[in-house]
C-alpha cells in the first residue's frame, strides 16, 4: 500500500492506493485491453498514443484509489483525458457537439460522487475507504439510500446506463477506433467498478428493493441497448449501442448480488459477482477488439455507413476473420467469451427464480426476459454488422486498398485469442476470479457445468461444419444466377442495412419514441442554453487590457470584502 497521509487538519486530503480483490478483475480487463490499444495506435500520431498510455493510467489509478481525494483526483483526470481523446477531431461540428454532450455529463456525474462519498467520509470522521467501510453499518438508513441513489446517477451516467445513456451513441463514434477500445473496453466497467465499491463496501448493507430496482433497470436497459443498435447503420454507433446494452447486462448482474445479499442468498450473491467479473473480462476483449476492427474498415473504405459498405471480406483479408469472431462474442455465440458470460448471468437469476423470496423472483423473471430479448437482438445486429459490411459487393464507388499485416492485425489477434480461449476454456480465469469473488462476499462461488456446456458448445458448430460438407460433397449442387424480377443484377440490388432492420423497426415501433430519443432532445436544449449563455456573456471580452485590469481588481476586492 501507498500512503501519503496529510495532517489531521487536511485529513480529507489523503492520497491512499493499494490493491483490492474487488478491483482485480477491472485491473485484469486494464491489462488485456491496454497492450493491444497501444499496439493499434502506433499508426496514430505520437501525440494520440501518448493520450492513450495517460488515459490508461488515469484508469488503472481510479481502481487502485482507496480514499476520497486519491479517488475523486483520478477520476477527474481520466474524465480530462477521456474528454480530450472524444474532442480529438475537434475542427468537426458533430464532435464539438459530442465533446459538449460528454463533457456535461461527466461533470454532473462527477458531483453526484463528490457528494455520496463526503456524506460517508463525513459520517465516519474519516476519508480513506478503510475507515469509511469500517463505519459503513452504521449509517442511518434515509442516508444511506441518498447515498446509493447519488453513486448510481453519477457512476451510472458514466457508464451509459438507461436512461443516462444519451451522451454515449455520439461520444464514442466520435473518438479516434483506439480511443473508443478504452472507452467502451474500460472506461465503462470502471464505472461499474464504483457503482460496486459503493454497494458492497462503502455504503453496505444497500436495501434489497434497491438492488432489485438495479437488476431490472439493468435489464430492461440492455434490452433497450440491444434494440437501438439493432436499428443503426454506422458500425461505429452499432458498437456504442451494443455498449449500452452490455453496461445494462453488467448492472443488472450487480443488482442481483446487492440484492440477494440483502436477503441473505450468499451463494446467489458470489454467483452474481462471478458472473459480472468474467462479464466484464469479456465485454472489454470482445468491444475493444470490434472497435479496433471498426477502425480498420474506416481506414479501408473510408466510412463507417454499412450503406456503403460490403465485399470488405476480401479487401480486409486479416482484419475480418478476426472481427468475425468480435461479433459471434457480442451475439453470445458459443467458442467465445460472450456465450459463457451470458450463461453464467442468466444461471445467477435462474437461482433466483427458485430462491423462495418473491420480489426477488418476480425480478428475476422480468431480468431474463429482458436478456433474452437482447440476446436475440445482438445476434440479429451483429449478423447485418459482419453481412452487410463484409460480405457481397462493394456498395461505393471507393477502391480500398488490400490490408497489409502490420501492428494492428497483432493487436486483433491477440484480442481473438483471449475472446476463444477463455470462451472454450473459462475455467482458465475462474479460479482467480473465484478467489476475488470469496474475498467480497466471504462465499466460494459455484461454478456448475460452465467448462463442459461451453466445450459441449463450442463442438456444435463444428459438427454443423464437417455435416454441411459432407452432404455438400455428396449430393451435386446446381448453381443458378440471381433473379431480380428481371431487372438486371447490379451492387443496388443486394440488401442494405436499412432493409435488414425494417421489421425489427416495424415490431418494436410501438414501444420506441418517434424519431428521437427525449433524452438526446433533453441533452440538445440544455446543451443549446449554454451555447446561448456563453454567446451572452461575450460582451465582457472586449479584448481591452485596461478593462481586464479593471475586472482584475473588481475581483480583489469582492474577495476581500467576503474575507473580512
């Protein structure tokens, strides 16, 4: 541990970091996403990657944090730096737009943290996390919900939860491929990561309605997630929308384990855990890695509209094996990570449902519900994000020019690599992931079959292969040209994105806002009042030195006038 103590005076000034078990598994997604990020941005100039390596810094030292200012300084500085990568192309008025968004909400959400944590450090006399979960049990019950509710606006904002979510579909799109791998990757669970360390030590034992609140909000979010990016036609905004939806999986699982905590289900709540530590593992090998993919295929077809995509298979001869198996993770498709996380969640409220308590199976339902519904979106987007993109004819008249192996095919091989091996074999990281789970809630977490039913998994597809073959290879095939209504056959004709969502668009039309979300028209009008404020206000600048002066001493004196 490292500790620079202040004097009992400035005691809210200790900057104290060290390790926790809670926080290993976020460190562990750090690390396999961070060496792939850097490797990708090699091609970026010196001044993008140096951005990175602070940005993963900022991150790393908000997980290491174990006090009130070491906490609020590292999270301040990697919402800096995460505004400086959003607003990277800032000469485009989308991104200005996207950074005014962001930057925002990032404020906002970073008061509502400032003021849970003063509450508990207030209530327990001290500001380090030691002392805080030490008094923890002691804090009166109408604080310590006003404390939970303030930690989930300002960490579930951050993190794109539904309803805060509306910052999220621009602010990443609008960030360089590497910057939105650590964004989406990381940044995101590290928000989780508060959320958790506010739940399960700062402020616990939270409510169990709260925690049941979280697992349905979580759901009903990633199912909300899932069908907005089902309906989108920018790869770039696809993945942010599949962000949103994983952030809600993510919540959702944590809202279980508060939940069956309060109810005294400790091996619902290690399973829980679990199930969010490998989720989070997951999603930020699996994002990042479409990320770094998505930015590939900009490089190469110089958009990131599937209407003008297509054929890219052939140009992108590394690159898109490898963002074939992002996209079966991000549709949960057995061989990779995506599947087992999604078992182990769904095993975790399957318990639920036959735990004896009522609320908590009533939720439970609703949550799996929720996620089968975003499950089978996911696998309907991710299908039109590989289909359209890669496959059939080039929809544009752009030459992409044929791919090269270079650092970044490294970067998403490596990322591929993690994706299968820890999909196939989970077990891999379960038993240091067990041993976090036991270090948080005091309960070994049960693994059940996992290992053999994704194995088991894994051979179904391959089976299919060598089937399809044989029967293939047995019986001849007749081989007839495209018919069009007899019009003639051209790049036009194939199916476009927009085609493929329709009747998604058409089934949900019901349940959808019109043309845009009220919360984006909520976030437009207050983004629009500054913007007319500040317009204002410009009439002090008169670009005078002596009016400057003038304002200089105004201010002293105001300032001595109050100090008196």
């Amino acid at each position: 541990m490292i500790s620079l103590t202040a004097p009992a005076s400035l005691s809210m000034l200790d900057l104290t970091f060290a390790s926790t078990p809670l926080a290993l598994p976020f460190l562990a997604t750090l690390a396999i996403v961070v060496p792939a990020v850097l490797a990708a941005s090699l091609r970026s100039r010196a001044r993008e990657t140096l951005l990175l390596a602070v940005f993963a810094a900022t991150l790393a030292a908000v997980l290491f944090a174990r006090s009130v200012f070491a906490f609020m300084l590292a999270w301040e500085l990697m919402a800096l730096v995460s505004a400086m990568l959003v607003g990277a192309h800032f000469e485009r008025r989308y991104v200005r737009r996207a950074l005014l968004s962001y930057a925002i909400v990032s404020q906002i959400g970073a008061l509502c943290i400032l003021a849970a944590l003063a509450l508990l450090g207030a209530h327990a006399g001290a500001f380090t996390f030691d002392a805080i979960a030490r008094a923890a049990p002691s804090v009166p019950a109408p604080l310590r919900v006003t404390i939970a509710l303030l930690a989930l606006v300002g960490f579930g904002s951050k993190a794109g939860l539904v309803p805060m979510h509306f910052w999220l579909p621009s602010a990443h799109p609008a960030a360089p491929a590497t910057a939105s791998a650590l964004l989406s990757g990381v940044m995101l669970a590290v928000a989780v990561y508060g959320l958790a360390l506010v739940g399960l030590t700062l402020a616990q034992p939270l409510p169990a309605w709260f925690g049941i609140a979280l697992a349905l909000v979580g759901g009903l979010g990633g199912a909300i997630g899932a069908l907005y990016a089902s309906l989108q036609s920018d790869i770039k905004r696809i993945l942010a929308y599949s962000s949103i939806e994983n952030t809600g999986i993510a919540i959702g699982a944590l809202g279980l384990a508060f939940a069956a905590q309060a109810f005294g289900l400790t091996s619902i709540a290690a399973l829980a855990m679990l199930a969010l530590f490998f989720h989070v593992i997951a999603h930020g090998a699996f994002k990042s890695l479409l990320f770094l993919g998505a930015g590939s295929i900009v490089r190469a077809a110089g958009t990131s509209d599937l209407e003008h995509l297509g054929g890219l298979m052939r140009t992108l001869r590394f690159s898109a094996p490898f963002v074939l198996v992002g996209c079966a993770a991000a549709a949960a498709l057995p061989v990779t990570c995506g599947f087992a996380a999604e078992w182990l969640i769904v095993r975790g409220f399957v318990h639920a449902l036959t735990s004896g308590t009522p609320a908590l199976a009533v939720a439970a339902a609703v949550t799996i519900a929720a996620l089968a519904l975003a499950s089978g979106l996911a696998f309907a987007t991710f299908a039109k994000f590989f289909g359209i993109g890669m496959l059939g004819q080039r929809r544009s008249d752009h030459v992409a020019q044929p791919e090269r192996f270079d650092h970044v095919t490294v970067a998403l091989a490596w990322l591929s690599a993690i994706v299968v091996l820890i999909g196939i074999a989970p077990e891999l990281v379960m038993q240091q992931l067990g041993a976090a789970v036991q270090a948080v809630t005091g309960v070994q977490a049960d693994l059940g079959t996992l290992p053999h039913v994704a194995r088991i998994a894994a051979l179904a597809p391959v089976l299919g292969l060598l089937a399809t073959a044989w029967v293939a290879r047995s019986r001849s095939i007749a081989h007839q040209p495209t018919w069009t209504c007899g019009s003639p056959v051209t790049r036009r004709s194939q199916y476009t994105a927009t085609a493929f969502s329709q009747p998604i668009a058409r089934i949900f039309a019901v349940a959808m806002p019109s043309a845009r979300e009220p919360a984006i028209a909520f976030a437009r009008s207050v983004a629009a009042f500054a913007q007319r404020t500040a317009r204002r206000t410009r009439v002090v600048q008169g670009g005078r030195l002596r009016v400057y002066l003038a304002y200089a001493v105004l201010g002293a004196l105001v300032v001595f006038w109050l100090a008196r």
